[in-house]
C-alpha cells in the first residue's frame, strides 16, 4: 500500500497537486515538500509558537527534521 500511495502522489505533485495528508504517513518527506512548499514556513511558524515542540504528532515527526528545532 505504501508503495501504491507514493505512486499516487507523484502522479499529484507532476499535476502540480497536493494531495490529503491521511494518517498513514507513506510519503518521502521530498514528496511531502513538493506537494506543500509553504511547509517550512510553516514550520518555522511553528518554532517561534511551540519552541519545545509539545504539541506534535506522527506527519509531524516524519517530515519535520529534528535538527531544525533549535536553528533558529
């Protein structure tokens, strides 16, 4: 299935889509940017709110990358 997903969300971002960010987290985090380009505002957003990264959850642990926590 996981393979299958990946394939659909290429088949989204080549139409230059975004696709629903279901529970399963079966993109790369390289899909994930190309079908959201305002993710890392919003990830830098969310820095500035939620410094100690309390509130969070699993499509926010795959695609945010650990080391930026603290680069601001």
């Amino acid at each position: 299935m996981a393979n299958w997903t990946r394939r659909l969300i290429d088949l989204a971002i080549a139409h230059q889509c975004s696709y629903y960010l279901p529970y399963q987290i079966h993109a790369s985090r390289e899909q994930f940017l190309a079908a959201y380009p305002r993710a890392e505002a919003f990830f830098a957003l969310k820095r500035r709110v939620d410094p100690s990264n309390k509130f969070r959850n699993k499509l926010w642990d795959a695609y945010y990358r650990a080391g930026q926590l603290h680069s601001e």
